[in-house]
C-alpha cells in the first residue's frame, strides 16, 4: 500500500478537526489539548521559570511608539548615525563577489582572531592566543550570552552595577544564574565601587559582571577604581565579566584600561568587546571574546552548537576595519566628543543636573528635581508636546529613576535642535 499524494490541481481535503491517532489521544500530558479542540495548557505550565520575570526591554518600547509618529527627534537609539566606513563595507562586497560564502572555523576565521589578539596586545599590554583564547561572535551581546551560559550553574549569583545595559540581568537568569544588583547613582557619577561589590558577596557569588564605559550612564571607571575591584576578585575567588563594547570610546583625557591588563586578572576575566560602536558596524553583528583557555573551552561549547559561527562576510569586515579603519574612529570620536559637550552644556544650563560623562555616547541627566515629573512623565510628556524622544531611566534598571537616557550619537544640528524644544518643555514644566 502506498499513499496518494495531493494533486496539485486540487487543494488538500479540510477535516473539521485533526485526525490524530489514539495512541497520541492517549498519551497527551493532562492539561494539554490539540489545535481544534479546547485551550493548550497555560503558558505558565510550558515555559520554565528562568527568565519568566525578566521584562521586555523599554528601549524597544519606545522605538515602538516613534514608529507612529512623525517630526520627531530621536535620542534614544544607542547605535552610531554614522554609516560604516567605505573600506570596510567595500572588503564585505568583495568577499561575495570571490565566493567568501560558506562557514569559517566555529571560533572564527584565523587572520581576524590574530588581528584582535595584536590590537589588545598593543592597546592594553594583555595577552592571548588566537587560536585557544578567542572566539568570534554575533556582536558583543552573543559573547555575553554564550559566556554567562559557560560559567554558570544553576543558583550561582553574579554581582552586577546597574543603572546598565538592559539585557545583563535576563542574561543572567536565562543562564540559571542569580542577578545580584548594586546601585550606583549621581553622587558617585554611577560608579560603582570595590566596598559596595564587596558587601554583596556570599558563598554563592560566582563571578562579577562590569560594563564600562556605561551605557547609559556614560559613567567610566580609572585604573585605581578597576585595581580595587580586582583586589575583590581575588580575595573572594571570582570570575569577572567585563563588558568593554565601547572602549574606544572614552573623553576628556580618560584612558581606558582593560580589566583584564590588571596584575593577576587575566586568567580570571572574560573579556568582551566588539567593532558596532567603535566602527559604526550594529548591523553587521561582529563582536569577540577573549578568556583564558580553560575558560574559553565552555565559551565555545555554547558558540559552537547556538551559531555555528559568526557571518563571514562581516568577519571579512572586521579584518578591514582593523587594517585601515583608525582614521574613521578618529574621526567619528572627535564629533561625538563635540555633541558630548554640547549636549552636557545644555542639561546643565536648563537645569537638568547632568555629571558629564567620560566614554560611550550617552548623557544621563536628572529630570525629577527641577521639573517634579518622574522619568516616565517626562519622556511621555517630552515626545507628545516637543516631539523629542529619550529614554526613561528606568528602562536600564531601578537607579536609573529620575534621569533619562539620551543618545548623542545623531548630527549636531539635530541636538541644537532637540535642546531647544527640551528647554521649552522644562520651563513649562517650572511654570505650571
């Protein structure tokens, strides 16, 4: 007996409910019905309890709402408005057009593994092998994922700062991990500090997570600070997570040094890093991490049978931009350095309290002192009436209240522009 194929001339027969076997009838989990007949179990029944609290990002929500509308000027999108660099797009084109289609190795192609290992080797003075030591990812927020997922066993509790980027906790939970948040706040210019990291420590903290400079703060840390942090690491035996995505990033004069550069924290760190920021290269979704090969064995697991591997064509973008991009990073930090100070200047001076940040392109001023709303109020209240957009502070954890996030990264011209109507605002927020 064979069986009779659907002719193609003539549609499929609809039954009015599925016809399933009573072997499949019989064994269905209670609470559990088919497609056709009565409601599936409840969603709380299906999905685990990892990650069931964490709540949906609001950066996202509001990108929803400026979808719908018009006029409006955005400083909320933490991505540069600069177009990646002519080269760099240019080594991408001409890898499809010679074939470069099929996989690369699982950690990624050799050549730009060796390049990353250099340039850290010549920026910060650390070390490691391209082979053993590195992995290319899908951005910077895979590595998070993948190495959270290696490091952690279930319970196991990651100190982590916050006000900060918004997926640090879920990823956290997601891995079978416990978040542990500290506050920082403006009387420190959210940095957070050895003595606070220290009194959270239990028997069950297994790793610390850092990410400076921050988003969204703008907050940054120097070496002293860094050095007293790893003194914790290492009086408490921690791993250390250290998000680094913006460290080309930094003003004013601040250095930037590498968590791991630190005496004794280089078989102890995971360090992540990546070309979006830096580059102008979001879409392209390149990022790397770099640990210590024992680590680097779990990291790997989890790279290897989530991805694959990373896009060759934006590996050989990544190539490039590390052979010729420098002048284009230059260039795009001195004018974000120029809207920084723009955009501080003007917080301050209508009475937003804002500490000037020193890396990334964020400012974080306070908005509840001077107009009494909080930050919700005033990020809904700001887009109706003066069509700006920012972010509540909220939306990157509970320290951020009272501040909103707003994004420097959009032309000069357009922050002239979007300061104005936010003076406006503020002062008709002081009158009523």
């Amino acid at each position: 007996m064979g069986f009779e194929r659907p002719s193609p001339l003539r549609p499929r027969r609809r039954t009015a409910e599925p016809v399933v076997s009573r072997r499949v009838l019989e064994a269905r989990p209670r609470g559990y019905t088919l497609p056709g007949r009565i409601t599936l179990r409840p969603t709380d029944a299906v999905l685990p309890q990892r990650g069931r609290g964490s709540a949906p990002s609001g950066v996202r929500r509001f990108f929803d709402i400026l979808a719908e509308m018009d006029d409006v000027i955005s400083l909320t999108i933490g991505e540069p408005d600069f177009t990646t660099p002519e080269p760099i797009t240019r080594a991408a084109i001409d890898s499809l057009e010679h074939g470069q289609t099929h996989y690369t190795a699982n950690g990624g192609m050799l050549e730009l593994r060796q390049m990353i290992a250099q340039n850290l080797e010549d920026r910060y003075a650390v070390t490691y092998d391209p082979a053993r030591e590195l992995t290319i990812t899908v951005g910077a927020s895979e590595a998070v994922d993948a190495s959270l997922r290696a490091i952690l066993d279930p319970g196991d509790e990651v100190i982590y700062h916050e006000p900060c980027f918004v997926a640090y906790a879920p990823c956290i939970e997601l891995a079978g991990g416990v978040p542990v948040r500290i506050a920082t706040g403006d009387d420190h210019d959210f940095q957070v500090s050895a003595d606070q990291i220290e009194a959270a420590v239990t028997p069950r903290t297994k790793a610390i997570f850092l990410g400076y400079p921050n988003n969204p703060t703008g907050a940054v840390l120097d070496r002293d600070e860094l050095a007293a942090i790893a003194a914790v690491a290492e009086r408490h035996d921690l791993l250390v997570v250290t998000d680094e995505i913006y460290d080309r990033l930094v003003y004013g004069g601040h250095q930037h040094v590498a968590f791991s550069a630190l005496d004794g924290m280089r078989d102890r760190t995971v360090l992540i890093g990546g070309f979006s920021k830096a580059y102008a290269m979001t879409g392209w979704r390149i990022g790397y991490v770099a640990a210590p090969a024992e680590l680097m064995t779990g990291i790997a697991k989890v790279h290897q049978y989530g991805i694959m591997c990373a896009p060759t064509p934006a590996q050989f973008a990544a190539i490039e931009a590390l052979r010729s991009g420098e002048p284009y990073v230059q260039g795009m930090l001195d004018e974000y350095d120029r809207r920084r100070v723009l955009m501080t200047r003007r917080f301050n001076e209508m009475g937003l309290h804002c500490f000037e940040p020193g890396g990334a392109f964020y400012c974080f001023p306070n908005v509840t002192d001077a107009t009494g709303l909080d930050e919700e109020t005033f990020a809904q209240r700001l887009l109706a009436e003066e069509r700006v957009a920012v972010v509540p502070g909220t939306a990157f954890g509970p320290s951020g209240a009272g501040h909103v996030r707003a994004c420097y990264a959009t032309s000069y011209e357009e922050i002239v522009e979007a300061m104005d109507r936010m003076e406006r605002f503020v002062a008709s927020c002081r009158a009523a």
